[in-house]
C-alpha cells in the first residue's frame, strides 16, 4: 500500500521520533509499505516520520547502479557487498560517523524540487535493529554513509535542509518558501 508522504513544513518532520518498543505485524507491514512508497517515489530512502509516524523505523534501499565496482560494508566483523544487505529495514539506530568531511548533493522525498550539496562525515559506525531481531554493527562509507545520517537525522526531527552551507542556503530559502504555501494551500 503506499502510503501519502509528508512535507516540508508539515511539524511531523520536525519531531523527534520514540524507539520502537515493540516489533509486531503492524510494524512489519509499515516497514513493507514503506519500501513500496520509497520504491514508487524513486528514493532510496525513507524514515517513519516522512509517512507521518514518530517511530525510529528506516528503509533504505540502495541501487546497483549507485554502488561503486567491489565496494563493501563491514557487517559484525565481516565484508559484505553493499547489495547484500539491500534492503536495508532498521529501527532504534545508533550512529557515530567519523572521517572527513564530504560535500555531496542531496535531496529529500519530504523536500520536493530542493536538492543542495550538504557536508557530512563520509564514514559511519551503526548499531542497527532489524526487525527479526538481529544486530548489524556496521562500518561503511560511500552512499551508504551519506544515507544513514540523511535518514537517522530525519528521526531527530532534522533535514539536509538545515545542514547546508549558508552559501547555499540563499540560494534554497525562496525555495522552501515557495513550499511552505504549497503546503498551506493543500490543507
Ligand atoms: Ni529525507
């Protein structure tokens, strides 16, 4: 089922979300339904908050063809290609990005038309919960990295928005203007 996204300017996005205490059917078929509204809106993540949720749930799904040839992620102790891991669904992470910073462009599924090259760690540490109950103790960098903090921020109730450089954001603030009318009109 897909499910309605919410928008810049909608307070959901600005909420930071409680763990999950309890995985049950109902968190499995979000988590499923999740992926089919990521997957129909062409993201390669989503975070609960973004379907109007205040849960700490992730799905992360990244393509092959965003994977760089032989790029791998230290899953418990062990190297794994990327795509192995793929689709990633996690609730209550933990993140400890390190490294240098890296500017890269992002975009947000809740940020419609708004895409702005925000600066980031371009490693992370995670302890990640799957829903059957698994552990993953992750090491990567890459994509993987930059999606991680893009997604675990959104349950601190932030977005790339916020972590631009005040050049760019000049730039961008008409922008997110612009789509917080949108987003009065609609309701
Ligand atoms: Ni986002």
């Amino acid at each position: 089922m897909l499910l309605s996204i919410r928008q810049y300017g909608d307070p959901v996005l600005r909420t930071p979300c409680a763990p999950v205490e309890k995985v049950d059917l109902e968190l499995n078929t979000l988590a499923v339904n999740m992926l089919e509204t990521m997957y129909a809106a062409e993201g390669i993540g989503l975070a609960a908050p973004q379907v109007g949720l205040g849960l700490q749930l992730v799905v992360i799904d990244i393509p092959a063809e965003e994977v760089n040839e032989g790029e791998c992620v230290t899953v418990n102790g062990e190297e794994k290609p990327v795509r192995s891991i793929m689709p990633l669904v996690f609730i209550n992470p933990k993140l400890e990005p390190y490294g240098e910073q890296e500017l890269c462009t992002e975009g947000c599924l809740s940020v419609r038309g708004v895409r702005s090259k925000v600066s980031r760690p371009n490693r992370v540490k995670a302890t990640l919960h799957k829903l059957d109950g698994k552990v993953l103790e992750i090491d990567c960098g890459g994509l993987l990295a930059r999606c991680l903090q893009h997604e675990c921020d959104h349950l601190s109730g932030l977005l790339f928005t916020d972590k631009v450089s005040s050049a760019a954001k000049v730039t961008i603030t008409k922008r997110l203007k612009n789509l917080l009318h949108l987003s009065s009109d609609a309701h």
